[in-house]
C-alpha cells in the first residue's frame, strides 16, 4: 500500500497536468507507460543495482560505476520513450535536450537511492537489535542457569553430613536447594514479581549460612511493602554473587555480608556490604566488565533507560558496597 500510494501521488501531477494540456483520450495510455517506465527503473534500481553493489562494492570498488552506467542509460531510455509516444499519440510536447533528461533522471535515482539506502539502514539497525536482544537473552539464561559448582558441591556435601547425622536441617536445604533450582530453571520470562526475586535471594543466603556455618554475619533487611511491583529476573543476585565470591570466600571468620532493600510503589533501592580480607579488583559499570553485572546493565538499559536506574559502587581497603536504584514507574 505504501508503494501504491508512493506511485499514485508521483503519478498525479503529470496526470493532471496532461488531462489539461492534451485531453482525456491521448493522455491515458501515454501517462501509464511512463508510469510503467519510471517504476521499472526505480525498482532496477532499489532491488536490484544498489543490493548488488552494497553487497560486492567493499570486495570489488569498480561494481559502483554501475549505478553511473544505468543512470546514463535510463536518461537516453527515458528521451528515447517520450520521443516515441509523442509520435505515437500525435502530441505537440517536444522532448528536451538529452542534458534535461539527465538532470531530471539524476534527481530521480537519487531519490530512488535514498529511500532505498534509507530503508537498507533501517533493516540493518532492526538486525542488529534483535542480534543483541538474542545476545543478551542468552546472556540471562546462562545467568540464570549458572550456579557457582563451588556452592552447589559444597551445599550437597553439607546435606549428606546433616542425613547422616540425622540433623533436622536437612529437609530445609532440600527445600531451600528446590526452591533455588525451580526458580533458576522455570520459564524465563522478562520480568518477575519483586517478591519472587527477594525469595530466590532468600534461599540463597539460607544455604550460604548452613554453609559457612556461625563463622559469617549474613542478614537481609527489607523495609517497606512488596505488592506487586515487577523487576527483570536475576537483577539483585550478581551484587549478592559477587559479595560471598569477593568478600567471604576470601576470610570467612568475622567477615559479613549485609543486605538492605527499601521498596515503594515505585522504586526499589538496594544496598549490599560485605568485608574483604585484602584489597581486590572489581568490575563498575563505569568499564561495565564481568558477566554477571555486564548482563545487568545492559538488560537495564534496554528495559528501563539510563535515566531510569543507578548503580554505584565503592571499593575500600576492608570492605565493598554497592548502591542500586531502580524506578519502577512506567
């Protein structure tokens, strides 16, 4: 429809202009030939020529005096046709010089070339954002799917030690072990309720407490209402995942991990502290290096804007904190 409308409206003023100057009967056939002429050398052009040379043009610089070639031959086409259909349909119209029809072909291919070139750019941005979306999507499930081998192996040791010792704890690391393994495997979709996020955050540090055992401080405070606000999935574990890789796996005794989460109708805020034993490099979304938080900030980006969240980090000699805001509002 758009093409139809593009020609309609390219047609329209010669249309009128003939039904004036030469009349119904000797216009119509004349005006749709060259109609029919101008539209085979636009789509020559638009399909054919400039597909040819953007596809071989870096391979082959010569291919590119082919557009040249046509114009000259679509001008001297074009003078060649007028002069026929006057003959034939016995107008008065004279032809113009071959130096008009080449100026008047230029303007024409050139914007023939536009909107096709225009319309190659405009393909090609599409491609090359759903190359990323795709990129980033499987960046998320191999977040989403990745679980550090150290913590699982440790977790399953430390269950078999609590069965044979009969430990009452040993249903709740299954339980809380399922509960982490059904949220990491479910459907992904692209954003999940906050309470789903902070359970899954929930069953992670309960493991990582029977884990370490009393030697660590961990603790989560949540302060405010969780109603039915919604965040990408996988959005706060990279800061929890990199405070125990970072902080505790280094010095777990009298080391600590503290969490804190503030929530409105329309904003999250998130702090996360943990000690260091010695001074480490971590990735900032300044460099935006590491998987974990590289995925994170671009996911945010896409969903939310630049304007929309915050991320801060600051690295000190004994411990490391990061500050994450996030504006639900749509």
């Amino acid at each position: 429809m758009l093409h139809a409308a593009f020609w309609l409206i390219y047609l329209l003023p010669d249309l009128l202009n003939g039904l004036i100057n030469f009349g119904k009967q000797s216009v119509t056939g004349y005006q749709f030939i060259l109609l029919a002429f101008s539209a085979s050398i636009f789509y020559s052009l638009t399909e054919g020529i400039l597909p040819f040379c953007l596809k071989k043009g870096q391979k082959y610089k010569h291919v590119w005096l082919l557009p040249f070639a046509f114009w000259i031959v679509a001008s001297y086409g074009n003078m060649q046709l007028e002069s026929f259909i006057a003959r034939s349909y016995h107008l008065d119209a004279q032809p113009s010089d071959f130096i008009n029809y080449l100026v008047g072909m230029f303007w024409f291919l050139l914007i023939a070339a536009s909107i096709s070139l225009g319309q190659f750019w405009y393909e090609k941005q599409l491609q090359a954002k759903d190359v990323e979306n795709l990129l980033i999507k499987a960046e998320l499930a191999n977040l989403r799917y990745r679980i550090s081998p150290h913590f699982l192996f440790n977790t399953l040791n430390n269950l078999y030690a609590l069965t044979l010792a009969k430990s009452d704890k040993a249903p709740q690391v299954v339980l809380q072990l399922s509960q982490l393994m059904r949220y990491m495997l479910e459907d992904e979709p692209e954003k999940v309720y906050l309470q789903q996020e902070i359970d899954y955050l929930k069953s992670y540090l309960e493991l990582e407490k029977i884990r370490l055992g009393c030697a660590a401080t961990i603790s989560m405070n949540i302060c405010g209402e969780i109603k039915d606000q919604k965040i990408p999935p996988m959005t706060l574990l990279p800061f929890v995942e990199n405070s125990f890789k970072h902080g505790l796996s280094h010095s777990v005794a009298g080391g600590y991990v503290i969490i804190e989460i503030q929530v409105t109708d329309k904003e999250l805020f998130f702090y996360i502290e943990n000690s260091l034993a010695k001074p480490i490099t971590l990735p900032s979304p300044a460099n935006k290096t590491g998987i974990g938080l590289k995925n994170l900030y671009r996911r945010l980006e896409l969903l939310y804007g630049k304007e929309r969240f915050n991320l801060e980090i600051e690295k000190q000699a004994d411990k490391h904190c990061v500050n994450f805001y996030l504006n639900f509002q749509e």
